[in-house]
C-alpha cells in the first residue's frame, strides 16, 4: 500500500511539471561576461529561472550548477521558481520569468495564440510521454493497444498528442480503445491495481516505480513515429535580444552541468538532494528515476550537434502532425522559426 500511495503521489506532481544514450556528450566551457575580467568581480546578472511545478531529481542539472558555482562563475545571480508548464509558458512569455524549462507541444499552441516565447536548447532530447504496461500483459506494439483500458489524466496535453499519434501508428484512433480519465493523475496506481491494462505516463517516473516495486514493464514510445519535441529550455522573444550575454551564459553553465551528471550521476543525485533533502528519503528510487532522466538528454541529433541542439526537422514534422489533429490545439499556422531559437546555445 505504501508503494501505491507513494506512486500515485509521484505520479500525480511530476506529471504537473511536464515532464539517448549514457556517453557524455561535447564539454561545454562555462562562459564569462569578460574574457579578460572574472565573473566574480562584476555585479551578478540576476535571473529567474523556472522549473517544473515540484522540486525534483529530474532537475539535477539545474542544482548541480547552482552548487557547483557554475552559475557565480558565470556572472549569474539564479532563482529557482516552480511553476506548473501552461503558467510557466506565460510568464516567460511576459517577462517575469527570465528562462524556463516547458514541453515542445505546449509552445507550439501558445505560439500559436500570440504568446512570445522561443525554445532555445534542448533539455529531453527522446519524447518523456510514453504509453506502458505490465509485461505480463501481453501488450508489445501499438496495435495491442486495440479494445484495452488505458489510463491516462485527461484528453489534452502531451500525453493526449503522443498517444493519438502512438496509436495512428497502427491505424487506431482513441475510439479504438477503452480510456479511462484520472485527473488525480491516479492512472499509475489503476494499472498496479489491475483497473488499466496500460496508461500514458512519463518513462523517467512511473514505469520507472512500477519497476522499483518489482513488476516489469513493457514501454510504447513515440520517437520513432513523430519526433515530438521534449521539455526544453524557452525563453522570452525580447529576452533573447535584451538579456542576451547572460542567457547564454546560464544555458552554457546548465549544459555543462548535464554533461557532468550524464558521466556521474551519483553526483546529480547528490545535488538533487542537497537541493531537496525529501528526495534522500529513497535514494535507490530516486537514482534510477535520475537515470532513466539522463537517458532522455540525448539523441541521435544530440550526439552528432551536441548537447542542446535543436532538431527542426523534428519541430517541422511536429507542426505538421499537431495541425492535422481533429481536435489540434494550434490556433493557426506557425513556422519553426517562430518557435525555436538557436542564438543562446553554444558555438
């Protein structure tokens, strides 16, 4: 029962926040305002930084350059905010957040509707929604998905999207299957409890307890059907323009930070727990949730372009799948030009 509860719980907050390969990728230097001045003897550049709606491992990065003085050395003052994704979205679009972490599927529809923002580095570099199962059963592609109780918290977002293009894979729509709504977020502990056969989650949360508690999972995912864009680093279209030096300069610091998780993640566990002393309580939980995090920061694309990179092909493919949903959110035609920027990533 305490691993029920502690999984509906979990569930429930990091699916509010949102949201390849474990070889580090390119290093990146951290960046100075001066090449000839240090950072530390200039007066920091204050920025407020949003991450998702709870304090999480999954933000290793973020508290591992704020301890390891990657951001000090970096001319930079940084606040942490905890934001839920549509508020977030809103008040980097206004200014009030400086940079902050969102879905790729939910910039697209704000965009859309006039809110100015931009992606600029890649943080999920593999699509976090997935579909998953109990192994037993019997569940392995899409297809199987036909006539079965699926789970998942309400007919929106991007688990809605991922799913709808997950089951068009194999020529089903979401009338071809069984959905049962959990706004609680309670679709994990339904399918523990045998009430789903499968539900939408996240692969770095509950799949991840689900295999904790000792019940192996099969996973459905959607990279290699439609490339949705993950969770990444977004910012304000004035922002990117009048706070230039040291939004480059906080993404830069964050890419470093990531590269040293992906090589040590005992370390961005560390930092995770010093930032969120909570998550000490199950370390073993909470180090396998952090590498299946880790597992997601990379590509294909990223290992060739390097950490952050941007992949506009798959925005393209993204845009043009997300209009032609009979229920799209996009409210009118945007341009990927709109929607990315690659002026903060690194050189």
């Amino acid at each position: 029962m305490r691993r029920l509860t502690s999984l509906a719980l979990a569930t429930m907050l990091l699916a509010a926040a949102c949201s390849g390969g474990g070889s580090p990728g390119p290093s990146v230097p951290p960046v100075s305002p001066s090449p000839s001045v240090p950072a530390s003897a200039l007066t920091p550049t204050k920025l407020t930084v949003g991450l998702g709606y709870i304090p999480s491992v999954q933000f290793a990065q973020f508290y591992l350059a704020q301890q390891a003085g990657y951001y000090r050395d970096a001319g930079l003052d940084v606040t942490f905010q905890n934001k839920i994704d549509p508020d977030l979205i809103t008040l980097v679009g206004q200014g009030a957040v400086d940079i902050g972490i969102a879905d790729g599927t939910s910039v697209i529809p704000a965009v859309s509707q006039g809110i100015p923002v931009r992606y600029v580095a890649t943080i999920y570099a593999q699509f976090p929604n997935v579909v998953y199962a109990r192994e037993s059963s019997g569940i392995r592609t899409a297809g199987d998905l036909k006539s079965r109780k699926l789970g998942t918290p309400g007919k929106f977002g991007s688990s809605w999207i991922m799913l709808q293009a997950l089951l068009g894979s194999a020529g089903l729509t979401t009338n071809d299957v069984s959905i049962q709504l959990y706004p609680d977020f309670g679709q994990g502990a339904a399918l523990q409890q045998g009430a789903v056969d499968a539900a939408t989650g996240f692969i770095n949360n509950e799949p991840v307890q689900l295999e904790q508690s000792g019940t192996p999972a099969t996973l459905l995912k959607v990279d290699s059907i439609v490339p949705l864009p993950g969770n990444g680093l977004i910012a304000s279209s004035d922002g990117i323009q009048a706070k230039s030096t040291p939004l480059k300069a906080f993404v830069a610091a964050t890419l470093r930070a990531m590269n040293d998780v992906i090589a040590d993640p005992q370390k961005g566990l560390d930092a995770a727990v010093a930032a969120v002393p909570e998550l000490g309580k199950d370390r073993a939980l909470q180090l396998a949730i952090l590498k299946a995090t880790i597992d997601t920061w990379q590509s294909a694309y990223t290992k060739a372009h390097g950490l952050g990179a941007i992949d506009r092909d798959g925005w393209t493919k993204t845009v043009a799948f997300m209009t032609g949903l009979p229920d799209h959110p996009v409210a009118r035609q945007v341009s990927v030009d709109e929607l990315v920027s690659e002026a903060l990533l690194p050189k």
